[in-house]
C-alpha cells in the first residue's frame, strides 16, 4: 500500500495534469479566434474532446491561472481572457 508520500505526489501530478488540460483548451479557443470566454467555453470544448471536468473544478482552476498571470477576469463583463502562459509544465513538484 503506497505512503503518504507517493499519494500526495499523485494527487500533484493528477492537479498538475488537470491545470495543463485546462490550459491547452484555453489556448485553443484563442487560437480558434476567442478573445475572451467563461468557463463554460472551456467545459464544451473539453466535452467535444472526451475529456470533461467539471465546471466547478474548471472554476478553481481559473483561479489558479490568474494566480499565476496567465489569465485575467473582467468583472464588468464576467468574461477571462489570456494573458500568457503559466509556468504550470515549467513547475517543480519537488
């Protein structure tokens, strides 16, 4: 039975695969011409490609972008748009 150690190491990399996914939707939907979008945009395309998550999880991991600069929210407008790349593929987990 795997430790505390390796289950937290899984549970990272299961987060930081999830952050990449997410991240790669959203840079398709700009490629595809998307100035701006919402969750829900991200959620479609990840259903069109067999790989849903939730909108809930979808939701916090917006919010991990735009902790790390890679997205920003216009409240007036309830819309995100891209900013950069995040450093999510770049990070260490050590």
């Amino acid at each position: 039975m795997p430790g505390p150690e390796l289950n937290e190491i899984n549970n990272l990399s299961i987060e930081k695969r999830r952050s990449e996914i997410v991240e790669n939707a959203i840079d398709e939907l700009v490629q595809q011409g998307k100035s701006s979008f919402k969750p829900g945009d991200v959620a479609e395309l990840l259903r069109q490609k067999n790989d849903p998550i939730g909108i809930w999880q979808l939701r916090s991991e917006f919010s991990v972008l735009e902790e790390k600069g890679a997205i920003s929210f216009d409240a007036d407008t309830a819309l995100w748009t891209r900013i950069q790349r995040s450093k999510i593929k770049e990070r260490d987990l050590a």
